[in-house]
C-alpha cells in the first residue's frame, strides 16, 4: 500500500504541476499563483486519499468481522 501510495502522489503532483504551467503558459495564472494552486491540489488530493482509505479499511474490517462471526441456523435452534 505504501508503494501505491508513493506512486499515486506522484502521478498527482506531477499532473498538477503540468496543469499549472499549462495555465500559466496561456496567461490564466500569474507565476506566484502556480505554487498556490500546487498545494492547493496536493492537499486535495490528501484529502480524498485519506477517506477512499478509510473507506476501504471499514469494508475490509466489516467483512472480516462478518467472516469470524459464527453462523447459526435460521430461528436460532441447533
């Protein structure tokens, strides 16, 4: 997971770096707003990082909870 991660960010850091240049490039943002908009999309990209995991961890133990359960007959009797 820690080398997805890893990768995921730098695929995100690098996209928004281009799209930061692109902008700046075609007048859309001036120099000292491409950093701004940088971070802005890194802490972002954190942030819904962080809750697709979270997410992904509460299913997981969600299920491995309904796996451990014991199964008992349908009406309670054995």
């Amino acid at each position: 997971m820690n080398l997805l991660k890893s990768i995921l960010s730098g695929y995100a850091r690098h996209g928004l770096t281009a799209a930061a240049g692109y902008l700046l490039a075609h007048g859309l943002i001036q120099q000292a707003d491409q950093q701004v908009l940088i971070s802005a999309g890194l802490a972002v990209a954190g942030v819904a990082w962080s809750t697709v995991s979270k997410l992904i961890q509460e299913e997981e133990l969600r299920l491995a909870r309904q796996i451990a359960a014991p199964q008992t007959p349908e009406g309670g009797e054995q």
